[in-house]
C-alpha cells in the first residue's frame, strides 16, 4: 500500500497504496520475529482480520542494546539555514546487535521559544518510504503551528531502508520508467506474463542490491529504532505526529512500548489487524469515495471533461475508464524529453495522484481535459511523476523501493497467483469500477519478492499507554476512515478525532477544528474527547 501524505502549500511526503505498479500490499504489518517481538497466535486468513496483539517488549534495555542507547549524536549543519543534522547508529537486527549497524539520518531545528521547552517532536509523513528527514525540512519544521515550534525541538528519522538511511535500491532510471509503464491490467495471457516479469524484475534488482538490509526493515524494527532515538535525545517519553503509514509507525511504538508513549497524534490511520488483500481492497473503495467527491465538483464546473450537470459518479466512472482503455491501445504524447507518451497506467496514476488533496483538482480536471480532448498527456504525466517522485532528469528518488521492502516484509502478499488475482477482481471491480482492476493486480508484486515476511496481521492494545489522539478523514482516499475508528477502537487509551471532509489527512489542512484540538493536546497534554468531531 502506499499512502501520500500532501498539503496545498508544500507537498510532502506519502502513504503509498497498493496501487498501480508503484507500491503493493498496504503496510499494516505484524510483530516481526527478527525484531523481537512475536505474535501469540496465528492471524486469519488472506481475507481476515487478526487474532493476534502486538506485545510490549520487556521495560528493562538489554545489556546489548546499551552501546546504542547510550550513543551521544554529533550534530552538524545540514546545509538548509536552522536545521542540524546527525547520524543515529541502531542494530541490524535487534536479535543480534553484534552482527552490525544500521546507519541512520536524524534532523532537528531547535525549540525557538518563548515559553519552556517541552522535550522532542518527531515527525513522520506516511509511505512506508516517504523521508521524514526532508518532510522536517521542507514542511514540518517551517509549517507547523509556530506555538507548537516555539516549544518543542522538531525533530524527524529517515527509518531504515528509506532516503538517507542507508536506502534500498531496486532499479535505475531507464528501468524505473520502463517498470511504470507496464500494462498493469492485462487482457491476455501475453500481457499477464509481462506484467509478472516486471514485479519480478523489479524484486530482483531490490534483491540484488540490498539482500541483508531487506531482511530488517520492518515497522517493528523502525518503531525500535524510534525508542533509541527517543533516549537518545533526552526524553523519558515519545512526543509523535504521524500521518498515514506513520500512525503504524507510531501505533507500533505505544504496543512496543507503552509505558515511554507520550503525546501521539496518529493521522490518516491504519488498521494494523487486516491483512493485506484486505487493506487493499478497503483502500480501493477509498479512491472510489474520493473519485465521487471529485466527479461531484467536476460536473458543476464548466469544461467538466467527465460530464456535466446532471452527471453521475457511475456515468463519469464510466467514461475515464473508457479513456483508460483508449490509452491502453493509443497512448497519447506528452511532450516528455525522454519519450514516454501517456499510457494507461501512468494516466491512472496521475488521477490517483490528485485524489490526496482536493487542492490539486483543479489541475486533475485541467489535465484530463486536456488528454481527452486534446491528446496532449503533459498534465496527467506530471501528477504520475510527482507521485512516482521522479525528478526531470529521469532519476527517481527510492520511495518505490521503500515502499515494496517495507510491505512485502510486514505482510504476507494479498495473492500468489495471476489466477488468484483473476478470482478477486469482482470484489475490486465492485469496490472501484474505475480503479479496481489496475489495484488488484498492483497488489500482485510481494508474490515475487525476495525475502519472506516477518509479520502478520495484529491488533494493537498498548495497555496503559498515555492517550493517543487517532484523527480520520470521512472521505479520505488512501487510509479510509473506518480504518481510524478500527484503530481508536484497538488502543486502549485511543481518542477517535474525526474530520468531515476531502483529502488525505486532517492537521495542518485548514480546518481550525482539528488543528486547535491538536495544538492543545501537544502543548497542554489535554486530549479531545473520544469521538469529537470537525468539519
């Protein structure tokens, strides 16, 4: 799954979904063996939920651990003005920290006052895959609250695997390109094939360029490494915003450790006790709610290209997945210097892309508009670029390649079979007609990968934690609400904030509401109540 974290001012960040080609299996991932923390019991099936909750780990460190826990950070400029930069040295494997480290990248702009510092607060920005070391510097650490600045030292780490945290590589530019341009909804035995030989050169190329990092980056190893950095910094308990697959991240912690959870904002929530075909599916009838909103605004406005007033979510439905098909037989050009026309699959992502934030439909609508009236494809490649972060150069930063080692290795695969993918299209197709098909078979590629996973579905409880605010969208495409209300049900101290509206996440996105309930939880300690709501 790959969850997208945007905001209108600056773009950051991700919760990738399982959709098309660019990620897989939603990471709701289990307790991992290799990072201690076994599950009691075996969880469901493919297409249940979890028996199983994630147990805390032993309060007393380790003797093993205490080199890491006692670490002093060397901090550095970071080249971008009222940041500083370190590196963070955590275990390979928690099992065996004698084996080798794992080098990490750690920022942080100091508390600027006034008022007395309140400790740390790290950011993390969803994926699995997204760097939370640049969402700091390009928008948390400038754009958050300034009272919440003023207070408390900003602080994010890029988690094993991802951007400067010694990062998985799977393929370069050229391959990269040619891997999101792979029909991803075949109509023969042919195109099956090839998509099949794209997810397995994509794990292949991951394989071969990280085959021991791949076996340690799971959420449960990240979660630890958040608890080092943690004590590393001086602070007897975590102050957290996460959004998207970062209230996994986070929601990991307090089940890890949950007697250090202090002030935690999970936004955009997941539901850690599905299973991944399940995940995906429930996340493709987000895009579906999010595609309707959207259709809703579209048909109001003049030059629709989907309708006009009067048209139905089901009748525009209807028409973009024709363009699609058209797409899949006469991609149309772009202008691109590299020559990639729009194909059907980047053009899918270019809309899935805008469904993250109401604030990029205007440019949604522009740009179908001028593919399906016009044939000119510019618009939509740049959404799927921005999605894929593909830089104007051709190269791509590694938030694809995070994403499938972060998943694959949480969660066992949605399906291990084309004829297993064959078998659930009716349930897709009936989530999403528009976008069901190509989710289905994205959710194919953890069949080939190179490593076996480690977790499994699970609840997570976090007994005796502090509470911890879970804030849900109604309509929010990629982490759909009932995942928000699953998990503020799960956690033992859970506060289920909600906000009535569009788009990926809540905080920092302009409703007042949620953004003073937030603010005053951070700086005060006080919670808003268990089922509050904005709009």
């Amino acid at each position: 799954m790959h969850t997208r974290r945007t905001h209108r001012r600056t773009r950051s960040g991700t919760t990738l979904l399982a959709a098309a080609l660019l990620a897989t299996a939603c990471s709701a991932g289990g307790a991992s063996t290799s990072a201690g923390s076994p599950a009691a019991e075996k969880a469901g099936g493919a297409t249940g939920t979890a028996r199983t909750t994630l147990a805390p780990l032993p309060g007393a460190t380790p003797s093993s651990l205490s080199p890491y826990y006692g670490q002093r950070l060397s901090w550095r400029d970071c080249g971008v003005p009222g940041f500083q930069c370190a590196t963070m040295k955590a275990p390979l494997d928690y099992e065996k920290p004698a084996e080798g480290d794992v080098r990490l990248a750690v920022a942080r702009k100091k508390a600027t006052g006034p008022g007395k510092r309140l400790g740390s607060l790290l950011v993390n920005p969803g994926g699995p895959g997204g760097s939370a070391v640049g969402y700091l510097q390009q928008y948390a650490g400038i754009g958050y609250p300034a009272e919440v600045r003023a207070r408390y030292d900003m602080v994010a780490v890029d988690p094993r695997g991802v951007a400067r945290s010694e990062p998985v590589e799977c393929l370069d530019g050229r391959r990269m390109d040619a891997y999101t341009q792979t029909d991803f909804t075949p109509d023969d035995a042919g195109e099956t094939e090839e998509l099949v030989g794209a997810y397995e050169g994509f794990a292949e190329g991951c394989g071969a360029r990280a085959p021991k990092l791949l076996r340690h980056v799971s959420t449960v190893e990240a979660a630890r490494d958040m608890d080092i950095l943690r004590a590393v910094l001086g602070d007897e308990k975590l102050t957290y915003v996460g959004a998207s697959y970062g209230t996994f991240l986070g929601a990991t912690y307090a089940g890890l450790f949950p007697d250090r959870a202090g002030r935690l904002v999970l936004d955009g929530a997941m539901d850690p006790s599905l299973s991944a075909r399940r995940l995906n599916l429930e996340q493709t009838a987000g895009f579906e709610t999010a595609f309707q909103s959207f259709v809703k605004d579209c048909v109001r406005r003049a030059g629709c290209p989907l309708g006009g007033p009067g048209t139905t979510p089901g009748q525009a439905g209807r028409k973009l997945k024709a363009f699609f098909g058209d797409l899949d037989a006469r991609p149309v050009p772009t202008g691109d210097p590299d020559g990639r026309k729009l194909t059907e699959s980047l053009a899918t992502i270019g809309v899935i892309a805008a469904m993250y934030d109401e604030g990029a439909w205007q440019q949604l609508r522009e740009s179908l508009g001028s593919a399906m009236k016009r044939h000119d494809g510019a618009g939509l490649l740049v959404l799927s670029d921005s999605y894929y972060e593909r830089e104007a150069g051709g190269s791509y930063s590694n938030l694809m390649f995070a994403n499938a080692a972060v998943n694959c290795l949480d969660l066992p695969p949605s399906f291990s079979t084309p004829d297993q993918v064959r078998e659930a299209l009716p349930d897709f197709e009936k989530a999403s007609p528009v976008f069901g098909e190509g989710l289905a078979w994205a959710s194919l590629n953890c069949a080939y990968w190179p490593v076996q996973p480690s977790g499994e579905p699970h609840r997570i409880e976090a007994a005796g934690a502090a509470p911890i605010v879970v804030v849900g969208t109604t309509r929010d495409p990629a982490t759909p609400y009932r995942w928000a209300k699953a998990l503020a049900g799960q956690l033992s101290s859970g506060r289920l904030l909600t906000y009535e509206g569009d788009g990926h996440t809540a905080y920092g996105r302009g409703s007042t509401c949620i953004d003073r309930a937030i603010n005053t939880y951070l700086l005060r300690g006080t919670p808003p109540a268990d089922g509050t709501r904005c709009s």
